[in-house]
C-alpha cells in the first residue's frame, strides 16, 4: 500500500494532467465561434492607410466635438438628434461615420472590426455596406435598445440581442456575384441575406441616425483594429 503522502502527490499529479488537457483542448476547439483566422482563410488583407478612413459628421460643427482616436486606436463617435447633416445639400440625418474610401464592384470583399455600442444608443446605424442597385446601401445594421438589427426589423430579424457595453467582433462577408451578404457576430454567423445588386460599394462604421422607430437623443460607438479582406 502506498504511503498517504504518495497518494495526494500522484493525485495532484492527476489532476495537474486533467487541467493541462483541458486548456489545450480549449485552445485547439474554442468554446463557441470561429477564430479571426479561420474567418479570413484565403482572404487577402488590403493595405489600408489612415487617410482611407474618411470621417463625416455634422457640417457645423469642428471633427473634435463628435470623434476622438483613442488609446489603442479606438474610434470613438457620437451624434446628436438634433445634429445637422453632413453637408447643407444632403437629404440624411445626423451622423458620424468612418467611410472606408476603398470601392469594390465585384468579387468578395470582408469587412472585420471590433466594435463596442455604450447603453442608451439607439436608433442608429452602426455598420454598412454602401451602395447597391435600387437602395442607398446593401447592408445596414441597426441598434434598438441593445438589440444589433437588420436595417429597421428590430423585433423580426435580430442579429444579436445583447450588443451593449461590450467589445464585440463583427465579421460581414458580401459577395458581389452571388449575391449575398453574411454577418459574424464573435465568430458565429448570425445573418445571411441576398445581396441587392450595384456596381459601386464600400463600407461604412460609426453612427448615424435613423428615423424608423425613433432615435436616442445621443447616440456612439466605438470601433478598433478594422480591416478590409478580399479575395476573387
């Protein structure tokens, strides 16, 4: 019979074992989603350039007073309700965004961020694809009271329904030809929709408010480490 001492040593040893064993096979299957890589395989990254981050926001007011680059490279943006356009001569509502001045008209293009929506925003638009063939835009992707939404089905077509004060990572896949758009949400796909068709898209992040269902009176998100992947 073994000594009372050699059993708790070969006991702890055990259980140092199960615990090594666990983690690696955590880190080789994730608990939940897919991983940024698996997401990305045998896309291309673009090479994009801070000047390609173009921001709008409200024509009267200086960039300062709704967007601050933060520690980290956080985007941070805000608008107002009662904030003017961007321009005198444009018909949309308040907004600060970050246009990505990278056009694409065919093949497969992802868009990946990490994006954070503060409580309380709502009636914005946080992300979307501009342009398509008989709509401004292909793709739009709405908050309601902490619900993330397709355009403005805030009760019908939820794409994640817990989206606030959190960093979440938003993966969107559209392929031109197909036509279709697929949206991540940290690694698990959540929407797949058809494409609308159009020559001319890019892709846009921030807030920008919207008129169906009301809007929150302030509105933010917060955006870092966003790419641009293609592949043909």
């Amino acid at each position: 019979m073994a000594p009372p001492g050699m059993v708790v040593l070969l006991s702890m040893a055990w259980r140092l074992l199960l615990l090594v064993l666990l983690l690696v096979l955590l880190l080789v299957h994730p608990a939940r989603g897919a991983s940024t890589d698996q997401l990305t395989d045998d896309f291309t990254a673009v090479n994009l350039s801070e000047a390609q981050f173009k921001m709008q926001k409200p024509y009267d007011v200086p960039l300062a007073d709704r967007y601050e680059l933060a520690a980290g490279g956080v985007r941070r943006m805000w608008v107002y309700a009662t904030d003017k356009p961007i321009s005198t001569s444009h018909p949309g509502g308040p907004r600060t965004e970050t246009k990505i001045e990278l056009v694409y008209s065919s093949g497969v293009w992802q868009f990946e961020g990490y994006g954070y929506i503060p409580c309380g925003t709502s009636g914005a638009s946080v992300m979307q694809i501009f342009g398509a063939a008989e709509h401004a835009t292909t793709l739009m992707l709405h908050v309601y009271g902490g619900r993330l939404t397709y355009y403005h089905h805030e009760d019908d077509v939820v794409v994640d329904g817990n989206i606030y004060d959190r960093w979440f990572r938003l993966n969107v896949v559209h392929d031109v030809a197909a036509p279709s758009v697929t949206v991540f949400v940290d690694g698990e796909r959540r929407l797949t929709v058809p494409g609308r068709g159009g020559d001319s898209h890019y892709f846009k992040f921030g807030v920008y408010g919207q008129s169906h269902n009301g809007m929150s009176y302030r509105m933010e998100s917060r955006w870092r480490d966003v790419k641009v992947f293609t592949k043909c």
